[in-house]
C-alpha cells in the first residue's frame, strides 16, 4: 500500500478524520470547559490533514522536477492507472519545425496533429507504444515509439529528416547527440592522430562511457576531462576510470556540455552531430587556446576548412567505415 492509500484509509466514511493514538491525542481527563477548545482544536487538526493529503497528492502527480516543462500530451487511456504511465520523449533536433501526428490507438479517436519547434522536447504520457507519423520531405513514415523511451528528429546522412531512438530527453539542456559509442580502434586512432602524450589534458564532451579520456590516461598517461550529461553514464566512466586504475588522471563531471568551459584543453575529443558542433562552435573559439588538436569522429566542424590538419578512413572491427579529422587551433586568432 502507498503513502498516500494508508493516509487516505485514515478518513471515515463521514469525512471525519480517525485519528491515531500519540501525535493527534487530546488526552481524556481535560476539563468538560474546554470542550469547545478541544473541537476547535480537532477542526483545525482536520484541515491541516487534508492540505496535507492534497499536497502529497499535487506532489505525486505534478511535481516531479524538469517534468513540467515542455510540451506533455495525455495519451492514455482513461481507465487505465496513471501509475503505469510514463513519458515518451520526442526531441527536435532538426533546423526546422516537424509536424507530425500521433495516431488513433486504445482509447483514442482521431489523429493527433502537433508542431514541434526546433529544439523542443514533446512529452507523450502513455501506457502503450504509439505510432507517429510525418513527412520527411521524400514520403511519410510511421514509426512506433514506446512508453519511458527518448526520441529524436535528426537528419540521416542524405539531410533528410528521420526518428531515432536517444536523446537524454531533457528540455533545460541542448541534446548533442544520443550515446553511441567510438569503437575501440577509432578511439586508439584518433589519440594516435592526435599525438597524445603525458603533457595533455584531453577533454571530451560528450563523453559517453569515458573510453576516450580513459584510454588517453591508460595508454598515453594524458590526463583527461569527460563531460557528459547522461548521469548513468558518468557513473559508468568512473567506475572504468578505477577498474583501469586511472583515476587519479582523469575526472568526469555531470554537466551540460553547452556551459562547460573548455580552457584546460590541449586536445578536444568531440563525437557529436554536425548541428551540435555548429552549437559548440563559438564556446571552442572562446576557450581553446592556440595550437589546441580537435578530433572529431565523423563529422567536420563547419567553417573550420581553413584549420583541418587531415582526415582519414579508419575501419572498425565489423567493417565500418569511420573519418577522423584533426583540426589545430592557430597560434593567432
Ligand atoms: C555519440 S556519444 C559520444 C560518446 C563518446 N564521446 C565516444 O566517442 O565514445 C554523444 C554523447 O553526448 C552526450 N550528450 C548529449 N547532449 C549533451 C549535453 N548537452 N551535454 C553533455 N553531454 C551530452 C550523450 O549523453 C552521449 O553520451
């Protein structure tokens, strides 16, 4: 039984309040005078339950923090428990606004149609998959999302736009790019590339499972800074930074990256969507001292033709081809 079930089972069926022995008793050898006093008493006992039955209630429901910001559409039905309902976020990461909509399903007549502007988050509160749809520029397409999952619109490679599973789902931060990781043999390229050594201090925002800065310590003995925003994930990096006994080298912060400062860089590992690094692309040009190395996996920095160093191919163990480019910051700006 919840809190709230065992505080409401304390309310007769009069709506008098049954009060428990100790905390709300008046003791029975008061005076027949103070009789009145007493009921007042009581009264005001009552009231203060109830406003405290109603805020459990209102805290249950509404106020759970980040949750209220945001676009939240009810797509459950009525009958069900709103206990099993959870969000299915669908983020904007696009440059445009996406009109989709949400189709019929248990308990819902109709469509659905909502505008998403660019970098806004919808919340849909719903206890079974629902099917979106939108147009894509080149044809329409449904995609099943699921109750408690994040989702993005993003640009596949040909710039047109899909839905893609991940996104932190958060609407005060910029979402960057959902965690896939760099395989192993690009992370050793890139450092490689990047000619890593005991003087840096490698910074990666966005940081995922922390296995660029930890093999940057393990392998380079560099000293790294992971920035990630996934709190699971920072745990993750933490706990692989002492499993590969590096920890005193590296450090990983909880953080939006877009408000991270990036002034202790030599090198800048980045893995991140070409609109993220058009976001980042100032704060880089802020902090980043000269003769800094970029690496990014890839994608290229816009407007950074003038800097890149080199790109290359690499293939990873399952035969997929990855870019590495290596920009340097100029020695003047
Ligand atoms: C493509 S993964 C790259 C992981 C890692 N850098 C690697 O190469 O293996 C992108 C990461 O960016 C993180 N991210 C997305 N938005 C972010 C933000 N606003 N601040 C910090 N991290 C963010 C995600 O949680 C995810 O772990």
């Amino acid at each position: 039984m919840s809190l709230c079930h065992a505080q409401k089972n304390r309310l007769t069926r009069t709506g008098a309040v049954d009060f428990p022995s100790g905390l709300f008793y008046l003791g029975a050898d008061e005076d027949r005078s103070s009789v009145r006093g007493e009921a007042v008493k009581r009264a005001i006992q009552a009231g203060l339950v109830v406003v405290f039955l109603v805020l459990a209630v209102l805290a249950l429901f509404v106020g759970r923090p980040g949750r209220d910001a945001g676009n939240r559409v009810d797509l459950a039905p009525r009958s069900s428990a709103a206990a099993f309902r959870q969000d299915a976020t669908l983020r904007n990461v696009t440059r445009k606004d996406i009109v989709y909509t949400i189709m019929p399903g248990p308990g819902r007549r109709g469509p659905l149609t909502r505008t998403l502007a660019v970098g806004a988050v919808d919340r849909l509160s719903t206890d079974l998959p629902v099917e979106i749809s939108f147009d894509n520029g080149k044809r329409t397409g449904t995609t099943l999302v699921h109750p408690g999952k994040p989702y993005s619109f993003r640009y596949d490679e040909d710039d047109i736009i899909k839905i893609y599973p991940g996104s932190h789902g958060r609407d005060d931060a910029a979402d960057l790019a959902p965690f896939v990781p760099t395989p192993r043999p690009v992370v050793e390229r890139m450092l490689e590339i990047a000619a890593v050594g005991p003087e840096d201090v490698v910074y990666d925002v966005g940081c995922g499972d922390g296995r660029m800065v930890i093999t940057a310590a393990k392998t380079f003995r560099a000293r790294g800074v992971g920035i990630d925003i996934d709190a699971a994930l920072i745990e993750e990096c933490r706990a692989g930074a002492k499993r590969e006994g590096v920890e005193k080298l590296v450090r990983f912060l909880l953080m939006d990256a877009t408000k991270a400062r990036l002034t202790g860089a030599t090198v800048l590992a980045l893995y991140l969507l070409p609109e993220s690094l058009e976001t980042l692309e100032p704060a880089f040009e802020r902090d980043l001292r000269p003769g800094v190395r970029i690496v990014s996996h890839d994608y290229m920095i816009p407007g950074w033709d003038g800097r890149l160093v080199r790109s290359e191919v690499v293939t990873d163990e399952s035969g997929r081809e990855h870019k590495i480019h290596l920009y340097r910051m100029p020695v003047t700006k």
